[in-house]
C-alpha cells in the first residue's frame, strides 16, 4: 500500500514537472527526490534482497520464453516456407508433365484423325473409281449389245436380200438356158460353158467377227445353267462365281446369291414331296415339269406350286389354337414368300415385290424379306421406299445370321449416302460390304481353265436337262431335312 502511495505521488510530481516552465531542472530535482524515495523504500536489506532474486527470475523467465518463441516462431516459418516451395515445385513439375502429355496426346489424336480421314478418302476414291468403271463397263457392254443387235439385223437383211436376188438370178438363168435349149442344138463347148456358168463370190468375213467378245447374259437366261449345275453337284460358290461370270455386273451378287438358294430351296421341297402333300395336287403342274421350265426361264408352274403351298400353310395357321405352332407356320411361310418373290423378279416385278411384301406381314423382323423388297422398290425407281427397306433391313439383321443381308443393304446404302455428301460414312458402308463379297470370292476372275470348264458345260448343259432334273429329284440320298 506504501509502495502505490509512493507511485501515485511520483506520477503528480511528474505531471507537476511536465507542468512547469523549466522542465530539465525540475526532473534532476525529481530525479533526487525519486531516488530518495525508492532508497527510502528499499532501505531494509531483506526488502532489497528478496526484491532483486524476484526480478532475476522475472528476466530469466522473460528471457527463456522470448527464446522460446523466436525459436518456435522460427521452425514454424521454415516449415510453412519450404514445404510450400517444395509442392509449389513439384505442382509445376506435375502440371508441366500431364500438359505436355495431354498436348502430345492430342497432337497423336489429330495425326490419327488426318491420317484416318486420307485412308477412309484414298478408299472412297477407289470405290468411286470401281463404280465409275463399272458404270463404264455396264454402259459398253450395253452399246455393243445394241451395236451387235442392229448389225445382227443388218446382216439379216443383207443375207435375205442376198438370196432373194440369188434366187432371181437363178430363175432369169434357168429361163434363159431353157430358152436357147428350145432355140439351138445342144452344144457343149468349154467357152459356152464359161459364160453360161455363174461364179459365186465367196462371202467377204468380217475381222470383228473372228475375234472374241465376252457375251453378257441375264439372269434369267442363266437358270439352266444353275440347274444343271446343281444336278452335277457343282459347290454353291463355284456356281455363284460362273453366274457372275456370265452375267457381268447386270445384276447384283445377292441376286446371283438369292437366285441359287431360291431353285434349292424349290428343289428341296419337291424331293420331301411337299406339293404332292397338298389337297389340291391334283390341279397342279408336275414338279418336273416345273423345273424344266424354270430352266428355260419360265417360272410360271413353279409359282403355281409355291403359291398354293403358301396358300394352305395360311389355311392351318389361321385353324391353328396354339400361339407358338402358328408363329412357327407363318415364319415358314414367309420363307417360301421370299423363294416365290425371287423366282419371280427375273419376270415380274410387282408380283415379286408383293411376296416380299407378304413375308414382312407374316414375319416382320425378317431381314432378308426387308433386303429383297428394297432390292425391288429400287428396280421400280422407288428411292425412299428402297431406303427405308434397307435401313429396316440393317436394324432387324443379326450380324453372323444375315451377314448377306448386311452386306447387301450396306451396299445401297453407301451409295445413297454418297448422294447426300456424306462420304466417309458411305465408304465405311461401301468397305463393309466389299469385304463380305470379297472374303465369298464371289467377285474372283475366273482363270482360262475353269472359263473353258465353263464354257464346255454351257455348250452342253440342255442335252440331257430332263434327265438331269429327274435325277436330281429323285435321288433320295442327297434329300434335306
């Protein structure tokens, strides 16, 4: 309490001298008086001893904990600025890294890209080309068809005209020498005989004529081929690949395909005996008789037997109480629709469109119905239709079971693509169906041995057709299930 009242007294001296006029003087004389006071205070030896341990202690204590906190205070600033420099360096270090990666990565997409975009247009290029030749192709073969027609019908008439004034010159010479008969005595002399007798001019050939020309044939024309062909257990392929031969791009290769299949199938059915089976067999033509003229590119009697199959496995489907049994004859069906439709595009092509129109009612996820009626829509110039069919064709198509079928419907589909300027998309289309046909062989050239095979079984294959289609019918061994 002394010891406030003491610092209390030396704060109004303070403010007493700060107050004053003469400042300096008055603090040394403060100064004294202070002095006096605090010796006066600390006069006890015991007061003054106990007084310095406490304040020795007080500035060590002050002294350790300030340092205390400029160590701790150090460590902590080293730890806040080297670790922060270190995942600074190192965020630069990554950040660096995973740019140049993500750059290069984008550098190799774009190559990629480019490198793609010039394969995909060096192909497109080629496959133009093929069209374009092929277009070329078509077109020549169907001027010198023309051409050979028109000079066929030239050298008709010519050769008509020919006789007919041989024919003259020979009636005005048997006149004239029965005249001179009746007139003059029989007179045999070499000179009379010279100017009686009329030299033939052997006919001038023409060069063209001897040189060898690949004929062009349609399909239709080609069944006899197929069907003898068939009956000499030639492979599917090999037959596909003489057709093709043959026929020279006039028609497509899932027509050729179909085509085959179709007079197997029809085959098939007649060896198990199927129209025989019908309740109205009586009425229908022979089976036999049937091929033969399918053979000569008359499907009519064929049609006629497929109609009332399909005609009486509607019957029972429709009598039919059981779901599944009915689904089951209306797939069949419409098989026996797409065989009907087939046969009857050589002759017929709204009769063919139909029955393929007929086996997507009765079976509406068939692929290959879908893939034949725009093969049809576009013979007719239906291009919408066409495109519709094969769209519905690819959506519906499974793609190991109906990979002709894909492949036939990519095929139209890339060109209609390449219509509407989208050219990288047709040819990814155009490659995909290229490389089906391709990995048949189906599009292989021939070599001059299998052409010669060919050649000689054409030359031959309509001596013995009826024989070969009777074999072929009734040899139980080589029936199918």
């Amino acid at each position: 309490m002394y010891f406030v009242n003491g610092l209390k007294n030396m704060y109004e001296q303070l403010v007493t001298i700060f107050s004053s006029v003469d400042i300096i003087g008055t603090i040394s004389g403060k100064i004294d008086l202070l002095t006096g006071l605090i010796d006066g205070y600390l006069s006890g030896a015991n007061n003054l001893r106990l007084v310095s341990i406490i304040l020795m202690i007080l500035a060590l204590i002050l002294f350790l904990f300030l340092i205390i906190i400029i160590y701790v205070k150090t460590i902590v600033a080293f730890l806040k600025k080297e670790p922060q420099n270190d995942v600074i360096e190192e965020d630069d270090d990554i950040f660096n890294e995973e740019d140049a990666e993500r750059l290069q990565e984008i550098i190799r997409n774009q190559e990629r890209d480019m490198e793609l975009e010039k394969e995909l247009q060096k192909e497109l290029d080629m496959a133009r080309a093929e069209r374009n030749q092929s277009i070329l192709e078509q077109a020549a073969a169907e001027e010198k068809r023309q051409k050979d027609k028109e000079q066929k019908i030239i050298d008709e008439a010519k050769l008509q005209e020919k006789e007919k004034n041989e024919e003259k010159e020979e009636q005005i010479h048997d006149s004239a020498v029965r005249k001179n008969s009746r007139n003059s005595p029989q007179i045999d002399l070499d000179w009379k005989k010279g100017m009686l007798a009329q030299e033939k001019i052997a006919p001038v050939t023409d060069a063209s004529a001897l040189s060898y020309h690949q004929t062009h044939k349609e399909l239709s024309d080609l069944l006899g081929l197929i069907i003898d062909m068939l009956g000499r257990g030639v492979d599917d392929l090999k037959i596909a690949q003489t057709v093709m031969f043959r026929n020279q791009n006039l028609n497509s290769e899932d027509d050729i395909l179909q085509t085959i299949d179709s007079i197997k199938y029809f085959v098939d059915l007649s060896r198990n005996q199927a129209f025989s089976k019908l309740p109205t067999t009586a009425n229908l033509p022979d089976e036999e008789e049937a091929l033969y003229h399918l053979a000569k590119g008359d499907s009519s009697l064929a049609l006629t037997l497929l109609e009332n199959l399909m005609d009486n496995g509607i019957e029972k489907a429709a009598q039919s109480t059981n779901e599944a049994k009915r689904d089951a004859l209306y797939k069949t069906v419409a098989e026996q629709a797409c065989v009907f439709g087939t046969l009857a595009a050589s002759n017929d092509v709204m009769l063919a469109t139909g029955a393929f129109e007929l086996s997507i009612e009765l079976s509406p996820n068939n692929a290959n119905a879908w893939s034949r009626v725009g093969d049809m829509y576009l013979r007719a110039g239906s291009i919408n239709k066409a495109i519709w069919a094969y769209q519905n064709a690819v959506n519906f198509a499974d793609e190991e079971i109906n990979a002709r079928e894909l492949a036939n419907a990519h095929k139209h589909l890339s060109q209609h693509l390449y219509d509407q300027g989208n050219s990288l998309q047709a040819a990814k289309l155009y490659n995909s169906s290229k490389q089906f046909y391709d990995s048949l062989g189906i599009n292989r050239r021939l070599d001059k041995q299998e052409i010669e095979i060919i050649e000689l079984i054409e030359a031959h294959h309509n001596d013995d057709l009826r024989l070969t289609i009777h074999n072929m019918l009734s040899d139980a061994s080589r029936q199918t299930a």
